[in-house]
C-alpha cells in the first residue's frame, strides 16, 4: 500500500510539473509574436506592355523624392481629422515595404518609363544637354479619417521641373499636387488600398503636366 502511495504521489506531483512548464511557456517572452503586415502598390504591370504608337516622349532625369522627416520611415501613418488633425498617429500592425518616397518614385518611373527613357543622375549616365529633370517633395502621405468609419487616402507632394544651364540647374515649372481618394474600410488595409489610388491618380496628374511643360518648352 505505501509503495502504490508513493506512486500515486509521484504520479501527481509530474503531472502538475508540466502544468506549471505549460503555463510558464505560453507567458515566456521568447513567444513569436505575429508579423505586421507589409504592404506596397502591388505587383505592376504584370506583362510586357505593347507597343506604344504614340511618338516617344524626350528622357528625363528623375531625382530622389524627398519626404519630411515625419514620412522617412515605414509606418503607415494616419490623422484623426475629427479629433486631433495635427497629430500622425502609426498603425502598430502595419508596415510599408519601403518608405512611401522611395515607393512612389518607383511607381512613378515605371509609369513615365512606358513612353521615355527615365535617368537616374547618379548612374554616371550621359545626359542630353536639354533633358528635363524632375524633382519631388513629399508633404503628406496618409489616412485621414474624417469620422470613426470613414476616410480617405490622402497624397500632397509638390514638383518642379528644372534644366541644366551654365553648370546651374534653372527653374522651368513648378506645381502643387493634392489627391484624395476613399478608403474602402476604416482600417490598415483600408487606407493602404486608398493611398496606393491617390499615388497613382496624382502620377498620372504629374505625366500630364510634365508633357504640357514640354510642349510650352518646345514652343519657345
């Protein structure tokens, strides 16, 4: 009887031990805690683009686009307009693949590049003496909500277009960009579709009125 005591004793005594090395495991900080998702403008063209009959537009210098320090990171950024609109506030479980400047400047070269030849000023690459260059700021990049459940993706940048002279590079144009586009959900993903809508309305904005600045160039 003592030996079926004792194992009885023991029996119980591992039994709680695993409980105890159970408990303690799932509050262990070495835990994995799941990954933010990553987000960018998706795949782009997926196939080669035909043939474009239209006439080749001139090459173009495409600088870095320069952002605020506010937008020099990956967080998906969002403002309160309802309730605090100065405030940028991140999503904690939502990342961009890359900073929003170097996502849209991508974004941007491969829609110019359909039609012209798009340079990069610091591939060493010679370029023509009246090549156009093309400059980006990025002011604001992000979703702004203007109740709890609604909002939109929200792109301001400005853009100036410049010409090498004299060693110099002159002013030619300058213009101001603003676009916004609703958000189909009041969340990450939801502001993640709204602002990849607002990049590529405003690109196609800016394409237009670069040609305009060309054909007022070549006018003169």
């Amino acid at each position: 009887m003592k030996s079926v005591a004792v194992y009885a004793h023991s029996t119980r005594a591992g039994a709680l031990f695993v409980c105890m090395a159970l408990a303690l495991g799932a509050c262990s900080p070495l835990q994995p805690h799941p990954r933010a998702p990553v987000y960018d403008f998706g795949p782009g063209p997926v196939v080669s683009s035909p043939s474009n009959r239209m006439a080749p537009l001139p090459s173009l210098v495409l600088a870095e686009v320069e952002a605020n320090a506010a937008l020099d990171s990956t967080a998906v950024l969002y403002r309160l307009a309802y309730s605090d609109a100065q405030q940028l506030r991140p999503y904690a479980q939502a990342r961009w693949s890359m900073a929003p400047a170097l996502l849209l400047r991508q974004r941007l070269r491969e829609h110019l590049g359909q039609r012209r030849a798009v340079l990069n000023a610091a591939q060493g690459m010679v370029v023509p003496p009246a090549a156009l260059s093309l400059h980006l700021e990025l002011d604001e990049f992000s979703q702004l909500f203007d109740s709890a459940d609604r909002s939109s993706g929200l792109v301001r940048l400005r853009a100036t277009v410049g010409q090498a002279a004299n060693g110099m590079e002159r002013l030619v144009a300058q213009r101001s960009f603003v676009v916004q586009r609703p958000a189909s959900s009041a969340d990450a993903a939801g502001g993640v579709r709204a602002l990849t809508s607002a990049a590529d309305a405003v690109i196609e904005e800016i394409a237009a009125w670069l040609e305009q600045v060309e054909k007022a160039q070549g006018a003169k």
